[in-house]
C-alpha cells in the first residue's frame, strides 16, 4: 500500500478529525492573525477532503469507516453516501467562503485577546457539523451534535449587544430540549431494538414494526429535530439568535445549521421509520405538509413588514424550511431531490444574502431598513450583489433558487389535483419575497438618504471579491445544475430506497 | 440483616427529607443535606453488601468525600451571603 | 411486584414533564436552567432502566470462576456517562451566560428583561 | 428487594423534583438539587451502573453544586412571583402529554427483563469479548475506551466546548482571557476564620486528590476512569480553594496550568488516535500501536483516559475559577 491509498483509506476520519484536532491548536495560539489563518487553513483542507469524497461518490455509492476498527454494530461506523456528501460540500464551503471574509468584521465585533478563542470555537462548530454528517451511529450523532450547538450557542453570544446574551439564553434551552428529545427517541429505538448502528436499527425495527415505543421514538425524533430546524412553529429562538450574532456568524450559520437538522431528520424518518411503522409515510406527510406550507406564508409574511434587515432574512429563512420539508413532506423521488437540492441553494443565497449583510455591518452600526436609505450609492457593489441573490431567493429563471423551485413545483404536480396547493403556496411566498426584496432594494437604491449613511464608504475589496464569488456560483448552478442535482437525485433514491412506491 | 439495616436507613433518609422540603429556616435544611449525604453513605455501602461486591465501597468513599465538598460550598457561600447582605440573607431564611 | 415493572418508566416520564414545566413557567433564568437538568436526568434514570437484568450484577467481571454470573448491560452505561457530561457542560456554560445576563440587564428575571428590551428599542 | 428500595427511593425523588420547582428561594433550591442527584446516583447504584454512579455523584451533586452556587453568588439568590399567561392552558397540554407518554410506556420490556432485546444484541458481545480482545475487567471502560472510543473523542470535546466558551464568555470586555491572582481583591472572608473546617479542609484535600488518581488508574479493574477521577480532583482543588481562598489556590493551581491541561488532554487523546493512524490502523485502533494487540489495547487505554482526565480536571477548574474569582460588582 503505497502512501496515497494510505491517506485515501483515511479520508472519512480525516474529515471529521482534522477541525477537530486544530482546535486545541489554535486555542493556544496567542496571535490573532495567526489564529484565523490557521482556522482558515484548517477549513480549507476540510473542504477539499470534501471535494475529493463528494467526486468518489457521484456514482452513488456509500463509503464506510469503521472507527478503532471495530465491525459496525460494535463500534461506531462512519457512512458517507451522496446525501451527506452534499451537505458535507456546504458545510465546508459556507464554513470555508465565511472565514475568508471574517478577518475584518470580527476584528471590528470582537476584542483581539479573544479572537483566538473565539476561532477555536468556530473550528468546533464546523467538527461538530461535519461529525453529525458523517456518522453512521444514532448516539453518536447526538454527541456531535451537542459539540456543535454548545459551540454555536457561544458564537452567538459573541455578538456586541446584551440582546445577544438573551437570545442566546433562549437558543440553549431550547437546543437542549430538542437534543433531549432526539435522545429520548433513540433510547426507546434502542429499547426495542439493542443497536445504535443506523442501518442496523431500520433492519432489527421491522420484527418489532407498530409498537407503541416506535411510535413514541418517531415522536420524539422528530419534534426534536424539527425544534433544531425551527420548523414552524418550534422557530422561535431563531429570529433572535440569527439577528443578534456577529454578522459573519450568522452567514455561516443561516447557510448550515438548520439544514444539517433537517439532513438526520430526513435520514431517520425515510431510512428507520418508513418500514417499520405502517402508514408511516401518511402520518409524516400528514404532520409536515401544512406545517410546511404554514412556515411559508407565515416567514415570508412577517419578513415583509420586518424593520431589522437580519431579522427580516431569518424569518426569510423559516419559510425556506419550510419550502425544503414540503419537498420532503411529498414523499416522492422528484419532490425529495428538490428538497435536498434546495437545501444547496438556499445555503448559496442565504450564505451571500448575509454576507453581504455582514460587508454593510463592516461600515454601520445600526442595520435597520429605516435607517439605511441611500446607502447603496455609497456601497454599489454590496448592494448589487445582495440584490443579484436576492433575484436567486425570489427563484428568477437563471438562478440557484429558480431551479429547485421549479423542481419543487414539478414535484408537486406530480401529486395530482392536490398539488395545486403547495403550488399556489410556492407561488404566494414567492410573491412576498419579492415584496420584501424590492422593499430592501427601493429602500437602499432609491429613498431618501438618510444622515447615518452620509459618510459611510464601500466595504473592503477582499469581502467583494467573496461576495461576487457567491453571487457567480448563484449563476453558474442555476445555468448548470448538473453537480448538485446529480448528489440531490442520488440521495432521494436513497432515501426512498425501502419505500413504498 | 443488612437489609433491616437498609430499610431503616431508609425511613431515617424519609424523615431527613420531610425536613429538607419543610425547612422552616435554611440552617435546617443545610443540616438536611448534610444528613442526607450522610445517610446515602451508609445506604450504598449496604447495597454494595447486599449485593455481595463489596469491593464497591468505592463508591461510597466518593460520596462521603463528595458530600463534605457540597457542604462546605454552601455554608461558605451562605456565609459570603449573610455577610455581603445579611438583611436579605436573614429575611429569605425566615420567611420559608 | 409486576405491576412495579415499570415504575421507573413512569418516574421518567413525570420526572421528564417536571422538568419541562420549570422550563415553561418559570421566569428566573436559573429556576429555568434548574428545571433543564432535572429534564435530563429523567433521560439518564430512562437509559440506565434498560441496562438492568434480574439476578445480573455491575459489568465489571469478577473472578473468572464465576462463569455463570449474569452482568447488567454495559452499553447504556456508557451512553449515560457521556450524557451525564454533555449535561454539565450545558449547564456550565448557561450559568456563565446567566452571569452575563445579570451584568448586562441587572436582572435574571426574563419577563424584566423583556421590558429592558422594549425600552431599548 | 432491590426493586422495592428503588420505588421508594425514586417516589422520594419524585417529591424532591416538585419541590425544586415550586421553590422561590435559589439557595435552596440549589441544595435540593444536590439532595436529587444524591438520590439518583443511589438509584443508578441499585441498577447495577456503578461507574455511571460514581459520576452522577462526582459531578451531579459535587461540581454542579458549586458552580451553581458560584453562579448563585454573583446574580440574586431568589426568585421572583410572577403569574405566567396560559398558564392553565399548557398545564393541560402537559397532563395530556404526560398521559400520553404513560400510555406509551405499557409495551416497555418490563425491568430486568431478561427476554428484553437490549440483552440479546450486541450486549452479549461486549460482555464476552471484552476478556478476550481488550483484556481488562470492567467492561464499561473497555466499551467507552475502546470500541466506543469515538464517542468518548466527542464528549471529551465537549467538555473542552464548554470550558473555551465560559472563559470566552466571561472575558467579555476585560483585558485578560484567564482570572489573574494578582488582581483578585484578598477581602473574601472564606472558611479561613473558622478553625474545624479549615483544618478538615485542608487536611483532607490532598487525599481526595490522591483518592481521583486511585480512581484514574484504577477504571480498568474498578468503577473510575479519566471522568470521574478529573471530576474528584478538581473537586480537591475547589476545596482548597474554598477553605484558603481564591488567591492562594490560583497560586497553587495556576489557570495557564489548567488551560494547558484542557488542551493537552484533547491532543493527547487524539495524538492517540492519529498515532495508530501512521501505524496503518484506523482512527483509535489500539491494537496496532504494540507488536501484540492487547498490550497496544492496554496502552492506548491508559493513554486516552489520562486525556479525559487532564481535559476534565482543567476544563472544570477554570469553569469554577471564572465564576469564583469574578467580582460580583
């Protein structure tokens, strides 16, 4: 075995280690500058490790590690397939694309002695993630889950207001509860079942199909996740958390948190329960549908005649979950491969609608609509890179955002005359996003300028360059949707694999 | 034997506890919990009796040592209570 | 005795409803943070329930004569260790937070905060 | 026997959690908190989870308790009476889900159970195989420290979340990371004035110090292991620092030592992992780190478990220096 393969046999653990390992590394690091490039660093190679698993896996199979080496339900398995590997690439990425541009922002929101800290800390959340995306073991996936979201909780409060500490307060009960709830499920699988390996558990569950523990387990699992995924209406601790967070936290946590919850959602509801309790499917539609379609109206809704510009794009967020579960919620191959691929683009949009947010932050204070009229003839090129992924949120034909909306409106149609509902619902949060959109739009181009934004200049060059690099990859996967829609496709067969139809 | 022992200890542990939530004052329910801890000794090294693995005493010692550290925590910030504001301090241990 | 066959399931799901009731109702920040690990714990006495078995013993394997002793299951265990510290890593940093808050608002008290906020902004 | 002890013992732990809610004194309900997590370890006791029981006392009703009380110290020791909105209205939702959950309980195995499935899969294994692949007694330590090693990677990190991020908290708008002995004001009272606890205090410090590195080196045979032996001997350490000062045991311990500590029980345990990495085993396989499998078990055992110790001892230290030796104006 040569070197290479070596490494290459690796690869699984390598992804989830390398975060890992840094941290204590650039936890000692005394040198601010030093700290960031090394996290910076550290995320880079993760996304690479990316990159070379997502293109090992593009035919669709599966790689597992057994970690220790131990055979899989004795010790813990990694399983990559296409779905976690696309994940994995927005993880990275997002993770990757927002530490580039952080060095400014963070040096103007956060103390330098802290700044070490505050990088070892975010190396955490993206091990933690990644760990989740991984693994193959229920228990395991709480583990990391609970790595990511303590360090989430503390990137948050890293945010300049005491508000932030309030909402953050919030964010962990709340996290807590939906943690314990997820663990609660997995205890009762376990009960009933004797293994915590995921395939294993969906092949031991069938002996033991419609029992009153399973169904309590589904339960629990779901409103567990769904809490983690601010699905309407658990969303509550997101507005806040979102609004409060250092601007660059944020990008990165709009473009991934939410949906790596969704993702061990999806994977327990279609890979575990779908056989082994009957009607599984009716029940999971049943719940999900009108939740769904409720988070769409009502996030769009509130975001229209929203004031705080970071508030307005979370509550934009909680209908974007929503429109990813009404995929999911159709329970067919086309309408699960839109989820998922909406999971992607929705990483792409909000992760450049909020960095373009966090390039504003860099020169004001105060980000509320009301006090930012004009500002975009200060700030040309901000402006017109949020406005361009504004048009990919909206779904204008061209961008990211119209490709899953079409497949999600296909999807639908696909349903029969009761498709036309989500259909009229897409089309309606369509239609107030491009409410919202113009509002930001009219306001920042074309009101009044207002006095707080007289003197403010263009944000630096570096976070343009990043910005207009999210804005082409908006571009290039509407125009060439191959890569994603290949992994979404793949991880929909894989997930109705089992299923009924 | 041990288990007349065990049912004993744990009547004791019932009235300990009915002075625990009944207070009236906090002293009574420092001395509680310390009672408490004290009983919870005893009871482990008779399960691990009863359940013939003695070499469980272990546990026990943990406790014993684990429920000195509990009580001198509280008394030391009860104290730095009292002392910091001994008007509240005072009236929160009389009103209950 | 049957019937007590599932008495520490009952335990945990009161204990469990406890908890989340302090969650709820209760304005204090700390009552709340109390009512959180009384909510996990009823998941630890949950998982540590399924590890028992009539006549087993704790899986720490005595004397190899004993072949025929029975052993409780050691795997709960070792998920209830890493919950017990996953618990108190998430109280830790909730006081540390709840610290901040009273430095920050002057108050603990959620509903008080609320109202601090309101004339902020 | 066992079975009727636990019912009593679980009934009063259910008054005592009622209790705890109901409560509006802070201090109190902190030491009733304490009260409860006694009762809970005696209840894991009775299930036959000595090691689980060990650290629910070691950490549930120990460190939790001091730092709750150090948290105490500095924000307000009562709670205020307020009537909730919907108050009713939710307690219906939670009697209805509670009914629910009951209902939901009726097809559990019952307890102890020896037909139950958890006792038929992968169970069996560990019990069987842990003599013959790892070798050590208490099968637990084998399962966390080996074949679920992973698992225990994470949980060590999450301790070392928790720690980074209260000192990252609690640094908010001060000029240095780490509390600094020099700046403590040497005006606390602390134990020193009374005689019988100081002395106690001091006296038995150093055992339960020595008794955490029993319990470290001895998990292999006994209950212990890195978790709880880092709990105890932080707990050693608080209480030299309640019955001396803050002042003194900062100088004693100083927190870059247990910063260090922290970090470097997080490298030593995955320098394990990667050691047997370039050994051309996979991530945590012990077995390749000696020419026989079992002697690399043993090894890596011991190895990763003082990890767990270090990070543990550092991380609960400087969690209960940020908040002891924080000024509460």
């Amino acid at each position: 075995m040569t070197l290479d393969e070596a490494i290459y046999n690796q690869l699984p653990a390598l992804q989830v280690i390398v975060p890992l390992i840094a941290v204590p590394l650039v936890a000692m690091m005394r040198a601010r500058h030093l700290a960031w490039l090394a996290c910076t660093l550290t995320s880079l190679l993760s996304f690479g490790i990316a990159v070379v698993i997502t293109t090992e896996l593009l035919a669709g199979a599966t790689w597992q590690y057994a970690m220790g080496a131990w055979p899989a339900p004795m010790g813990i398995e990694l399983r990559i397939d296409s779905f976690s590997a696309l994940l994995l690439l927005i993880v990275t990425g997002a993770s990757t694309l927002m530490l580039l541009a952080a060095r400014v922002p963070i040096a103007a929101q956060i103390q330098s002695i802290r700044q070490p800290l505050f990088y070892a800390v975010w190396l955490l959340t993206l091990g933690g993630l990644i760990g989740i995306l991984v693994s193959g073991d229920a228990f395991n996936i709480f583990v990391f889950m609970e790595i990511s979201s303590l360090a989430t909780y503390v990137l948050v409060a890293a945010g300049r207001d005491r508000r932030a500490l309030a909402a953050v307060f919030t964010y962990i009960v709340m996290g807590t509860i939906g943690a314990t709830f997820y663990l609660v499920g997995v205890g009762l699988i376990y009960m009933m079942t004797g293994t915590l390996n995921l395939a294993d558990m969906g092949v031991r569950l069938e002996q033991v199909a419609d029992s009153r523990p399973v169904m309590a387990a589904a339960a629990f699992i779901t409103v567990g996740l769904a809490l983690k995924a601010a699905l309407f209406p658990l969303h509550i601790w997101l507005p806040n958390a979102y609004t409060r967070a250092p601007h660059i936290v944020t990008a990165f946590l709009a473009a991934c948190s939410t949906k790596v919850a969704i993702y061990v959602l999806l994977r327990f509801d279609f890979l575990i329960f779908q056989e082994s309790i009957p009607n599984h499917a009716l029940h999971f539609a049943g719940l999900l549908l009108p939740l769904a379609l409720a988070a769409m109206i009502v996030g769009s809704w509130v975001a229209m005649f929203e004031d705080n510009l970071k508030r307005l794009l979370a509550y934009s967020s909680i209908a974007q979950v929503g429109y990813i579960l009404l995929g999911a919620g159709l329970i067919s191959t086309t309408g699960l491969s839109a989820a998922v691929l909406h999971m992607f683009n929705h990483a792409l949009i909000k992760g450049v609608l909020f960095l373009a947010v966090a390039c504003l932050g860099v020169r004001l204070v105060q980000l509320r609509l009301s006090e930012l009229g004009g500002v975009a003839r200060h700030m040309p090129w901000t402006m017109s890179a949020f406005a361009a992924a504004g048009l990919s949120l909206i779904g204008v034909p061209g961008t990211a955002g119209f490709v899953s909306k079409w497949q999600l409106i296909v999807a639908a149609l696909e349903v029969g005359p009761w498709g036309l509902v989500p259909i009229i619902a897409i089309v309606t949060s369509s239609l107030m996003a491009v409410v919202y959109i113009w509002r930001i739009v009219e306001t920042t181009w074309f009101a009044h300028a207002s006095t707080a934004v007289a003197s403010v200049r263009e944000a630096p060059s570096w976070m343009l360059v990043l910005v207009w690099l999210g804005v082409a990859a908006n571009v290039y996967f509407g125009l060439q949707p191959q890569l994603p829609l290949t992994l979404a496709t793949g991880a929909a067969e894989l997930l109705l694999e089992s299923c009924c139809d | 034997m041990f288990v007349t022992a065990a049912i004993a200890i744990l009547v004791t542990m019932a009235l300990v506890l009915v002075r625990a939530l009944l207070g009236p004052t906090v002293y009574d329910r420092i001395l509680a919990a310390n009672m408490f801890g004290t009983k919870t000794v005893i009871l482990m090294a008779l399960i691990a009796f009863l359940a013939d693995r003695p070499d469980f005493l272990d546990l026990a010692l943990t406790y014993a040592l684990i429920n000195f550290i509990g009580v001198l925590a509280v008394l030391e910030f009860f104290q730095h209570r009292v002392q910091s504001h001994s008007d509240t301090a005072d009236k929160s241990g009389e009103s209950r | 005795m049957e019937i007590l066959g599932l008495f520490n399931y009952w335990v945990f799901v009161l204990l469990l409803m406890t908890g989340l009731f302090a969650i709820i109702h209760k304005s204090n920040l700390i009552k709340k943070l109390i009512g959180l690990s009384i909510f996990q714990s009823a998941v630890f006495l949950f998982y540590v329930t399924l590890d028992k078995i009539d006549e087993g013993t704790a899986p720490i394997i005595r004397d190899t004569d004993l072949v025929d002793q029975i052993y409780a299951n050691p795997l709960p265990q070792v998920l209830i260790l890493t919950a017990i510290v996953v618990g108190i890593a998430t109280t830790a940093l909730a006081l540390a937070v709840i610290v901040r808050i009273k430095e920050e608002y002057g108050t603990i008290e959620e509903s008080e905060m609320r109202e601090l906020d309101r004339y902020l902004s | 026997m066992t079975l009727v002890f636990g019912t009593f013992l679980l009934s009063m732990m259910v008054l005592v959690a009622i209790a705890i809610v109901r409560e509006h004194n802070l201090f109190v309900a902190v030491m009733l908190s304490a009260i409860f997590s006694l009762l809970m370890a005696t209840n894991l006791f009775l299930l036959d989870a000595a090691d689980v029981a060990l650290t629910e006392a070691a950490i549930g009703a120990g460190i939790s308790t001091v730092l709750a009380l150090g948290a105490l110290a500095l924000t307000a020791e009562a709670e205020q009476r307020h009537r909730p909105k919907y108050r009713w209205l939710s307690i219906a939702i939670m009697v209805l889900a509670l009914v629910a959950l009951l209902y939901s309980t009726q097809d559990n195995p019952r307890i102890g159970d020896p037909e139950a499935p958890v006792h038929q899969h992968v169970a069996p294994w560990y019990l069987e195989q842990t003599p013959i692949l790892i070798d050590i007694p208490n099968v637990v330590t084998a399962v966390l420290g080996s074949f679920r090693g992973y698992d225990t990677f994470g949980e060590v990190l999450v301790i070392l979340t928790a720690g980074i991020g209260v000192l990252f908290l609690l640094s908010a708008g001060r000029n240095d990371l780490l509390p600094n002995p020099r700046r403590i004001p040497d005006n606390t009272i602390r134990l020193r004035q009374h005689t019988i606890p100081h002395v106690i205090g001091k006296l038995l410090a150093p055992f339960i110090i020595l008794f955490g590195l029993y319990v470290q080196f001895h998990g292999e045979y006994g209950p212990g292991g890195g978790f709880q032996a880092g709990a105890l001997i932080a707990a050693g350490v608080i209480l030299y620092g309640l019955v001396e000062g803050e002042r003194p045991s900062l100088a004693l311990v100083p927190p870059n030592l247990l910063y260090g500590l922290s970090l470097g029980g997080v490298l030593l345990y995955g320098g394990v992992g990667i050691a047997s990495m370039l050994l051309g085993g996979n991530f945590l396989d012990y077995s390749v780190l000696m020419t026989d499998p079992i002697a690399g078990q043993h090894w890596g055992l011991l190895l990763i478990e003082l990890g767990v110790g270090m990070t543990v001892t550092g991380v609960l230290l400087s969690i209960y220096h940020a908040f002891a030796a924080r000024d509460p104006h």
